[in-house]
C-alpha cells in the first residue's frame, strides 16, 4: 500500500515540479529498491512489457505535443524502423541458439 501512495504522491507532484511523471516515479523506484528495509520485488520481464510499459507509453504519447513530434519526425522514424528491423532480425536466431520455442523456421 505504500508504494501506491507513494505513486501517487509522486505522479500529482511532478506538474508541479514540471518534470514528466514517468521520469519522477523511474527515480522514486529507484530509490525505494535501495532502501535495504524492503524485500526484494522479483517481476517477470513479461508483466513489465506487457502491463508497464503499455501505460508509460500511452501516458507519454498523450504528453506530446504535434508540433514536437513533427519537429523530430525524421529520427524517430529512423529508430523506430532500425530497432524494429533489428529485433526482427536477430531475436529468432538468438531464440533458436538458446532452444527455447518459437515458430518452426527459427528451430
């Protein structure tokens, strides 16, 4: 319950203190794993990409303004483009090589 109200305190803060919010919670997170009074929190890689980021993202594509976004089009879509075309390429190798599943044309 803490680290809701901890959450939420932090998030209505951040206007005030004109930081993004997602950057603000990032380092109160932070803080809160080194406090050694607290038990280590162990979250799947599947929640975080599955549950996390989709709000952060949204939240943070909400905060955008268009004309910023057409003020830096050109690089964004060069590392949008580059990093899906990265991971398409090299995740199935790399699931292949470690045995895990996946579609039949990566074994």
């Amino acid at each position: 319950m803490f680290l809701v109200v901890l959450g939420t305190v932090v998030a209505a803060f951040a206007g005030r203190l004109r930081v993004p919010a997602p950057s603000l919670l990032v380092v109160a997170g932070l803080v809160v794993g080194l406090l050694p009074s607290f038990p280590p929190v162990h979250v799947p890689p599947d929640v975080v990409s599955l549950v996390v980021l989709p709000p952060l993202l949204w939240a943070a594509s909400e905060e955008l303004p268009w004309r910023d976004l057409r003020a830096v089009w050109r690089p964004v879509t060069v590392l949008a483009v580059g990093s899906a075309s990265n991971a398409g390429a090299t995740l199935p190798g790399q699931t292949a090589q470690r045995g895990a599943g996946g579609p039949g044309w990566t074994r």
